[in-house]
C-alpha cells in the first residue's frame, strides 16, 4: 500500500485529498480514502469525492475527473471533463462521461488501491523525469507504465481497458 507521505513527495503538500465517506464500497476503499488520500495528477487526475450516500453518475461514486485542459474552470454542469468513479458495491474503479449515454465506461482498476498505486507510479515518474529530455523521458515513462501492467492484469485485459486506451493513444 502507497502512503500519504509518500503521495505527497511528489504531488506536494496539501495536493493530497483525504476525506471520509459513507459509500457501499469494500472497506479497504474506506480506508484508504481516509488514511492514505487521492493525489492530483495535473490535469490526469484532480480529486473531489462526492458527499453522500448516493452514487452521482449512473456508473458509481465521483473520485474525481480528468480536466479537459490545463486552467479550465470546472463547474457542477460541466460537460467536458470526464469523470473516475468508484463502483456500488464491488469497488471496480471506471472512466466515463457526466451524463450517461454521452459516452463508454472503461475500466480503469479492480480497486481503489491499484488505481492509487498507479496514480502513484506515474505521478512519482513525471516528477523524477521532469529534468530529462522529452524524449528520454518518455521512454523512461514507457517503462514505467508497462511494468504497471503486471500489476492489476484484469484491468488491463481488453479494450474496454482505460489504461490501455491511454497507453495506446500515447505510445501505440
Ligand atoms: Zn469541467
């Protein structure tokens, strides 16, 4: 399990969302909510878990979203960010649109806890390569994400696979 501090070796102090929620998800996702918190990953991911004890989307509880560009101003009726959501009962960790039907809902992690240790890698890649040329950079970032694959393998099993939609967007 990632810990706080270690989150925020890289996304800075105070860039890491505790809170404590009421949802009907495993407890280890309580748990992990409350002690170890979601990181902001840029625009990739920026946390803000819903209140309540009621799913926001159709798809499950709001995480956080994925800003559709770098200074955007979000706002509840927003329709162009995209939204990572945990799942009523099993935990599955999903990407979709605000509005169902307005798009697919992929697969992003089989737990809140891989989805944070995969936040984790790539936040603490992005971080420690920073320096490098772009190009060494990327594939030392390549690396990174494909030994994330021997992790959480059913996650990443077919194409409605959200990590693998992004992996092969970028290096496909
Ligand atoms: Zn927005």
């Amino acid at each position: 399990m990632v810990s706080h501090a270690a989150l925020e070796s890289w996304a800075g102090a105070g860039r890491v969302t505790c809170s404590f929620v009421n949802w009907h998800v495993p407890s280890e996702a309580i748990k992990t909510l409350a002690e170890v918190g979601l990181p902001r990953l840029d625009t990739r991911f920026v946390p803000s878990p819903q209140g309540g004890e009621v799913p926001v989307l159709s798809y499950g509880y709001v995480l956080g979203r994925e800003e559709v560009e770098e200074g955007h101003q979000h706002s509840d009726d927003c329709s162009e960010c995209s939204y990572f959501a945990i799942k009523e009962g099993a935990g599955e960790v999903l990407y979709g649109p605000p509005r169902a039907g307005d798009g697919e809902v992929l697969t992003v992690n089989t737990s809140l806890r891989y989805f944070v240790y995969f936040l984790h890698k790539q936040g603490a890649a992005s971080s420690r390569y920073s320096q490098l040329p772009e190009e060494v950079m990327m594939r030392r970032y390549e690396r990174v994400v494909n030994r994330l694959k021997n992790h959480d393998l059913t996650a990443m099993s077919d194409d409605s696979s959200f990590w693998r939609q992004r992996f092969t967007r970028l290096w496909g």
